[in-house]
C-alpha cells in the first residue's frame, strides 16, 4: 500500500488499542488502513467518528448489520480503498 500523505500520521507511534493494532498488522504483514493511523494519531478526536461509525453499521435499521457491510465493501471496491 502507498505510504500517506501525512507521513507523521503514518509514522506515529501510539500506545494505544490502536497503535497496537498496527503493530500487530505490520508485524502480520497485513496491509493496514490508512484511517487507522488517523485514528491511532489523535484518539481524541476520532473516537466520536468510531463510536458515530459503529452505530451505524449495528444500529437499529431495516437492514442487516451483514448487509451494511457489504455495501461498504463494495464502496470501498469501487473506491479502490482498502475495507
């Protein structure tokens, strides 16, 4: 995956839930998301979108949690954006 932008978002070190993560993805060799390290960055600032993020995908809905994830996947397809 193409390094960021904002490269000391990328190269952050939090301690962190998700600092953590990323370690474990990169020692993994999984591919991480660019939003994690966003996320991982300023915690303080992102939590309200986390926590915004997974009521809508497990909120009360007409649709499926299963069926909101797959039309993000395909989103993210189309986007060409790592889900």
């Amino acid at each position: 995956m193409d390094s960021m932008y904002l490269h000391e978002v990328e190269a952050h070190d939090s301690d962190g839930p998700r600092g953590q993560a990323i370690r474990q993805m990169r020692a993994g060799g999984v591919p991480i998301p660019q939003i994690m390290h966003l996320f991982a960055y300023k915690p303080d600032r992102t939590d309200h979108l986390a926590r915004f993020t997974q009521a809508v995908m497990r909120g009360p809905s007409d649709l499926l949690p299963g069926q909101r994830e797959l039309i993000a996947a395909l989103t993210s397809k189309l986007n060409q954006c790592l889900f």
